[in-house]
C-alpha cells in the first residue's frame, strides 16, 4: 500500500494545470455516448478511480475558467469524447479542434475583455469580424495589411486614443471643474504658481536641508480632490523615494526645506493624467495635498 501510495503521488488530479480542448463540431440531434465500465480487475477499477478523481473541482472549473454553459453538458461530452479519439498522427482534426478552442477562448472572452478594458461598461464594441479576419490573416503569416510589429504598435497608440476619448466625453466636466479651481485658487494670496503648473502655500517654512532627486523622504500628508474628497492620509508619516510618486510631488519634494509644511495643489497632468486611482481618485483629478516634510531618510 506504501509503494501505491509513492507512485500515486505522482498523478496530479488538478483540472486548472491542464489544458483541455472543447470541440463542438458538429450539431446533430445524437449525442455520443461513452463505453460502460467494466470492472474485471484491479486495473479496471483503478483506471475508473483515476478518472473519476480528475473530475474534482471540474464543474467549477469548467463554468468558471473556461465559460463553458453546464446546462450543455451533452455537448460537452460529444466533444470530449470526439477529442479524446484523435490520433496523434491525426494532424486535421488536431488542428481543427485547436481552432475551436482558440476561436472560442479569442471571440467568447478575449476579445471581451478588451471591450471591457476599453469601453468599460459602455455600449461600443470591437469590430469582433475584423478582429477575427486579423487573428487568421497573422495565424497565417498574411501581412498585406500590416505586420505584427506595425500591428502592435498601432493598437498602443489607438488604444490609448479611444480611451482619452472615452475619459474626456465621462470627465470632461469633471477635468473643466478642476481646472477652474486651479486658476481660482492662483489668485489667492501666498500662492506660487510653478511653470508646471502646480501650485503651492507655504504654512510653515522649515529650516532643514533640501531633498535631492536620489533621497528617500519621511512625509505626513492627507490627500483630497479639489472639491474636499479625501483619498488619503498617513498620520504617522510614510518613507519613500524623492522619485517614487507623481510628478508634481517630485517638483515639490526638492524645494521643501525639511521641517516645512505646505498646501500643495496638483493639476491633473502632473498627478495620474487621464487614469483613474482607485474608486475616489477619477480621470483628469486635480489633487490637494496637505504636506509636512519630517525627515531625508538615511
């Protein structure tokens, strides 16, 4: 029983580590069936445990990595049964089923996820029949469009585009609003408007040394949009690098004394741009920072 014991350690029955093939080739009304068990020896009963201890964990992973319907396990088990008979020298049918995983996996849920990274919840989608008509021509080495690398390139830039786009027609009011409190609050008095375009007050001027952009810096804050919403605070004060966080608080950090405390003001180009932060912090945000600079860190 020991000796079993060693070699079955051997088996892994985790369905997540395996790469399983759905095929759903054909639509007829019959559904294959598979060969009843037999149980004449103890080979027989263990080839039956194996399978049957492979399933654990399966249906879950079945509806949740692969989205497969399991109201549709008939057809499920047409195909696995139709996967499971291929030859290894059946190249055709080899790559026919590949092409009905990878066709499922690229127009069911990669491409979704794209939507999803791109539109959010919004009602435009990809262009699935161009998206599908690219994937082939590429599988097939057909570059009379444009190559991966032109590919590549121009899915960045335009990505970035539509999501702009995108982020200007949720937040531009938004993005308007934070630019008007920016020019507000230039006018008053003891603010100094940088060429950046960050604003400070000074509250108390310390009369230690200036951090350089190699230091690491000890900082007690709180963090709020320019409409009072606070996103964040460190009461105790935090450690990080001179370099380690937006640009506005760079240009900051390197004309504060140690010791001083200002209001900083932070238009959004120099803060997360047109990215969003969390649930509070949204595109476009000009940010407000209550800043006291304890120590240089050593």
């Amino acid at each position: 029983m020991n000796q079993l014991n060693r070699k079955m350690r051997k088996f892994s029955v985790v369905i997540c580590a395996v790469a399983l093939m759905v095929t759903v080739s054909s639509c007829g009304s019959s559904v294959a069936k598979p060969v009843k068990p037999v149980f004449n020896n103890k080979i027989d009963s263990l080839s039956y445990a194996l399978g049957m201890a492979r399933t654990n964990g399966f249906i879950e992973y079945l509806a949740g990595q692969m989205q497969v319907d399991t109201a549709y396990m008939d057809q499920f088990v047409k195909g696995f049964i139709e996967g499971s008979s291929l030859k290894s020298n059946d190249a055709a049918k080899k790559a026919y089923s590949a092409g009905v995983e990878i066709g499922i996996s690229e127009l069911g849920h990669i491409i979704g996820q794209y939507n999803e990274s791109l539109f959010g919840e919004g009602e435009e989608l990809l262009n699935a029949d161009n998206y599908m008509n690219a994937f082939i021509s590429g599988a097939k080495n057909d570059f009379a469009i444009m190559n991966r690398m032109q590919a590549e390139a121009m899915a960045n830039t335009l990505a970035n585009e539509v999501i702009a786009e995108i982020n200007e027609q949720k937040y531009g009011d938004f993005r308007k609003a934070g630019e008007k409190f920016l020019e507000d609050k230039a006018k008053e008095d003891g603010v100094i408007r940088l060429a950046s375009g960050v604003l400070y007050k000074v509250i108390s001027q310390g009369k230690g040394k200036l951090p350089v952009s190699t230091d690491k810096v000890k900082v007690k804050y709180i963090g709020t949009l320019y409409d009072g919403t606070e996103f964040d605070r460190s009461e105790e004060g935090v450690e990080f690098p001179v370099t380690g966080v937006i640009k506005g608080w760079q240009e900051i950090l390197q004309m504060m004394p140690v010791g001083s405390h200002w209001e900083v003001y932070i238009p959004y180009d120099q803060a997360y741009g047109d990215e969003a932060r969390g649930n509070v912090i949204k595109p476009f945000s000009a940010l407000v920072f209550d800043v006291e600079l304890l120590s240089i860190v050593k």
